[in-house]
C-alpha cells in the first residue's frame, strides 16, 4: 500500500465512505468550550475533541506546555468520542491540519492503527462541495482499549542527542527558530544546537493539502531526512511537529517525536540555545 494512503484521506474519498454508510468514527479538532465553536460548521457526525484539555495532560516547567495525555484520560476520553475497535478515525482541523495533526499522533502512540488525517482539514471538505453541519454528533460509548508507547518519543536528552548524532528536523515558523532577544523573565528564543529549520507550512501547497510524495521527498532529502540517519521533529509544543512526522510517515519515513519540543527546553537554564539562522 502506498504510505501515504495510511496517513492521509482526501475528502472526496471521506465523502463517499460517509454516504456509503461505511463504519468510520470522524473528530473534529477544536475547542468545543468556545462559543464560536459550539455552533461552527462542520463534516455532519463529526465529534469535537479539544485539543489543550483532551489531547495533552496540564504542562508546566521542563515538561513542556502541551506533555502527553496520561493513557487513562486519553482511554476514558475515546470512550465517550465513541471510538470502537477495528473502526477507522478521521481527524481534521479548520487549519490546514496543523492541530489536528496532534490528535493523529496521539491516537497513534495510544495503539491505534487506522488513523488517518483528512488531507486540507475542513477547507478542502468546502471545496469539494461536500454536506455540511453545525450539531456535534453524540456517538454511543466506544470499545476500543488503548495503550502508551506506540510511536517513539524523544525527551531532552534524546532531542540533543538526535540533533548531533543523527537529524532533528524543528517545524516552528523560521523567525522562532532564529530566535533572538527576549524579554526579562521570559524563556529565550533560538533553537535546538544543530537542529534544522524545517517549518510545517514548507509540506504543504497554496491550497493547504500536503504536497506530493515526491515533491516531500525532495524537500525532505534537502534537510537530511531521507531515513539514512535516525531522525527527530520538534516543534513548539508538540503539535507542529506532530505534523512533520505525519508528512514523512506518507513517504515512508519513520521519525520520533520531541513531545516537550521547545516550550520544555527552553524552560531548563541548563540547555543551550543557538541564536540565528544556521543550525550551530
């Protein structure tokens, strides 16, 4: 099978196995405790998850602002979205996948296997003239049992260790990876030492969908991550990155994740941080 079609859904694709009736569990990735997204449109069935309550455990300090969810919440939580087993899980987001990308990982390390990320989140379901609805669905209690540790996770230790001895790929936006001055009592800025500016949006077209698999190829070889070297992505706070293991994973390509990611470094005033634009 081709990788990408374990990662990604198009959503002509999605839209003919939802008329069809096939048995599919769709998450919508924001924040239901928002009043604009209590009634926003959305892909009809749709069961909204919300990213910082459901998606990451309460952060702080040098455990990042967005750490893994503990697998207990995460189970009770898959309950109640009504996920079952052996049934596939959509995930999308109104921003290009960007965060919905996090629940895709997530549910990833938890176990599941058939989880996939419609490829241009809710713009591309608009644009291909697809139904849309405004009440969140309200599924029957799922079945499925999870469990930690299904896709590999780099800590502090780790993420330098990758940064030097193999390739640690940073997705934030360029300007946050170049860094520079701060203000007092604020975190510094800069990077990971030898880490390599990769920014999220550089995977995907003007339109929002990912890009080709060998236009992500060639984009990835040029940073060093075609698979020959052990490879990392870290991020901000886990969720850009999220993003960059799921655009290699569609080639092909295996990478650990750096959950902490930034927030979490740069929170330890023993850590080194380069300032500029190189990887130092």
């Amino acid at each position: 099978m081709d990788p990408r079609e374990t990662v990604f859904i198009t959503a002509a694709a999605l839209g003919e196995r939802l008329a069809a009736g096939a048995p599919l569990s769709v998450l919508a990735v924001r924040n239901p405790r928002l009043p604009e997204h209590a009634d926003a449109p959305r892909i009809p069935g749709a069961i909204d998850i919300d990213l910082p309550t459901e998606l990451a455990a309460p952060g702080g300090g040098t455990r990042g602002s967005r750490p893994l969810p503990a697998i207990d919440a995460l189970q009770r939580d898959a309950i109640r979205w009504g996920l079952r087993r052996h049934v596939p899980v959509v995930l999308y987001d109104h921003d290009r996948c960007l965060t919905a990308a996090r629940g895709w990982w997530v549910l990833r390390w938890a176990g599941l296997t058939q989880v996939l990320l419609l490829d241009g989140g809710f713009p591309a379901w608009l644009a291909a003239r697809l139904p849309v609805g405004t009440l969140p669905a309200t599924p029957a209690p799922g079945d499925v049992v999870l469990s930690a540790g299904h896709m590999p996770v780099l800590d502090a230790d780790a993420a330098a260790a990758m940064a030097r001895d193999g390739v640690l790929l940073d997705t934030r936006i360029r300007g946050n990876y170049i860094g520079g001055a701060t203000v007092p009592g604020q975190p510094p800025r800069g990077h990971i030492p030898g880490s390599v500016s990769a920014p999220a949006a550089d995977a995907l077209t003007e339109a929002g969908t990912f890009l080709d698999a060998a236009t992500l190829r060639h984009l990835f070889e040029t940073l060093g991550a075609d698979g020959r070297r052990p490879l990392g992505v870290t991020c901000g706070a886990g969720i850009s990155a999220a993003h960059g293991v799921a655009a290699l994973a569609s080639i092909g390509v295996a990478a650990a994740m750096y959950s902490g990611s930034w927030s979490a470094w740069a929170a330890d005033p023993a850590r080194p941080v380069v300032v500029g634009g190189r990887p130092g």
